[in-house]
C-alpha cells in the first residue's frame, strides 16, 4: 500500500477515534500527532510527533515551547506551530471562561485547573489574582505582574486598587516557580503576609496563594499560613485600636 494512503488512513483512525473517546484514550504522543496533522494534514505525522516527545519529555512542555525550539524538530514548520498555539491558546480561554462568575469555593478545582494550564510551563515568573465578590462568585481574573525565571515584582498597593476596580471583596493569589519546586520562598510568604494586612485594613479578604510548578501546587491556605497572618493582623490591629484610644 502506498505510504500516502496508509497516512490517510491513520490519519482517518485517528480522527474517528478521537470523535468517538474524546482524548481519553489517547496517547500524549498520538495527541501531539493529531495537533500536528492540523498544519500538515497530507503528512505522516507518528514519527514527527515521536521525536517532539522525545525532546521535550511532555504534552504539557511540547504546546508551552517557542517556535525556535518547535521547528528544531525535523518535520515541524510554522503551519504546524500555528495549530499548536491556536490549540493552546483556545484551552487556556476556554479554562478561564469556564471559572468565571462561577461560586469560588465550588469551583476551586476549575480554578486550579485554570492556573495549573497557563502557568505550569511558563519560562518567567508572573502574579495573577482572582477577584471575588461577597458571595465569593469570580468576577475576573488578571496578571498583575511579570518579572524573571526566579523572581517577580509585586505591589500590595497594587493588588488593593485592582480589587476596589472590580468591585471585589475577596482575593486569590497565585504566581508560578519556573524553576521545579512549588514550596515558597521567604520572600513569597512576606508578600502574601504584606498583601494579607494591606487588605484586612481595607475590610478586604485574601482567600488563598497557589504558587504552580512543573512538579504541582502549593496552598498557602492549606499549609495553614492564611490563618497565621489573618490571626497576627487581628492582634495587630487590637493593638492599633487600643493605642488610638489612649
């Protein structure tokens, strides 16, 4: 059988297979393939997307590389890139839209998706925050700051002015670690202490800091460290009440 009927009909199985089971069964080298085909669709794409994977090491680094990287690999040019950033680019919209104005707290793992897909493979640090209203509906989300792959510049004052523009009550912080590790540094958790007093003094409320890597996620709520500051501001700011009054 010619080569270019038997690409054909991969092809064609291909497609009926992911028309039938979604993604589910497949691989993330068929996936990769299937992404490829889109730019290439007369082309046998199986051993394109093969070396893509061997290179790279994951889906997940494959669709988050540069175009300089991508066509490094024999078989990739620019029509195949493109299929790959348009795809990408339509699931991080579609994760977003998704959590939007949806309940926070029935929604925590659409969230968490959300972050997990925009951050977990980016090459530079970047801030983000939710912005939630009383009945703690995400209203938005923006990036607030970027900075290098080991640090990013942030102003509480900043964070609060964002807040007060959405008309927010609560906040959820999150920012990436290019680097592996998701455990905060010292200076991650003297910002989020930082950003936790600048909003309890404007009676506004930070929920939660995720901090996304390649290896996962960390909570700063689940670790405990969000009572610890919201605990220390309230002996903070009984001291305050108490010397005004003197």
């Amino acid at each position: 059988m010619p080569a270019k009927k038997t690409a054909e009909g991969h092809r064609k199985r291909l497609r009926e297979k992911f028309l039938a089971f979604g993604l589910d069964k497949f691989t993330d080298d068929e996936i990769v393939e299937l992404l490829l085909t889109l730019g290439t669709p007369r082309k046998d794409c199986k051993q394109t997307a093969r070396a893509a994977m061997k290179k790279f090491g994951s889906l997940a680094v494959v669709l988050e590389a540069n175009a300089e990287e991508l066509q490094k690999i024999e078989g990739i040019g620019p029509a195949n890139i493109f299929g790959i950033r348009l795809i990408h680019s339509i699931a991080r919209k579609f994760l977003r839209e998704r959590m939007l104005h949806h309940e926070y707290l029935n929604s925590f793992t659409e969230a968490l998706e959300y972050f997990i897909h925009a951050l977990r493979d980016q090459k530079n640090e970047s801030f983000h925050v939710l912005y939630l209203n009383s009945q703690n509906a995400i209203l938005g989300e923006e990036k607030l700051s970027a900075g290098s792959p080991s640090s990013v510049t942030l102003s509480p004052r900043h964070v609060i002015e964002k807040a007060f523009l959405h008309g927010a009550t609560t906040l959820v912080l999150a920012h990436n670690h290019p680097g592996g590790s998701s455990k905060p540094s010292a200076e991650d958790i003297a910002l989020t202490r930082e950003v936790i007093f600048a909003a309890r003094l404007l009676d506004l409320c930070v929920r939660d800091h995720l901090i996304i890597s390649p290896k996962g996620y960390y909570s700063f709520r689940n670790d405990g460290y969000i009572k610890k500051f919201d605990d220390e501001f309230e002996k903070f700011h009984k001291k305050l009440l108490k010397e005004n009054k003197k």
